[in-house]
C-alpha cells in the first residue's frame, strides 16, 4: 500500500470515530427522567422467546403439494381457455 492509501485510511478512521462520539440531541431529549431511572428489560434465552421452527420435511412436502395442485389448475384453465372457440 502507498503512503497516500494509509494516509487516506487513517484519515477515514479518524472522520468515522469523530462521527460516532457526537452527541444527537434530538434523541437524547426524547428520554424522559422515568425512562432514564428505568432498569434494563430482562434479557431471556432466544430458545424460550421464539416459537420452534416448524420441521423443514413437513414443510417443504406440502409446499410441492400446493405447488403441484396449482399447477394443475392453471393447466386445467389454460387447457379449457385453448379449448374455447374464439
């Protein structure tokens, strides 16, 4: 690397930090003083929170069957609108 792409890099890094340390104060005064006394949520297990997935098998078998029953239909349809006299 040239001594110009470091010191382009460095100089980015620098911008970035210096961005990331400001202060936004349209968000800070949203807080209210009951906000800023309030406790931490309590964190749980990402196990517990979301419902299982459902098996991938059973899932992916009646997804090819709903799959197979529309294209049925549309052959069906497309078969009845071929069929039709003009």
């Amino acid at each position: 690397m040239s001594g110009q792409t470091v010191l382009k890099s460095c100089a980015c890094i620098v911008a970035l930090m210096a961005v990331a340390c400001t202060r936004v104060p349209e968000l800070e005064d949203q807080l209210t003083p009951a906000l800023k006394r309030a406790d931490y949520p309590i964190l749980v297990p990402l196990d517990s929170a979301a419902p299982p997935l459902p098996d991938p098998v059973i899932e992916s078998t009646a997804l090819e069957q709903e799959l197979a029953a529309r294209s049925a239909r549309l052959q069906a349809r497309a078969h009845a609108l071929a069929a039709r006299p003009n």
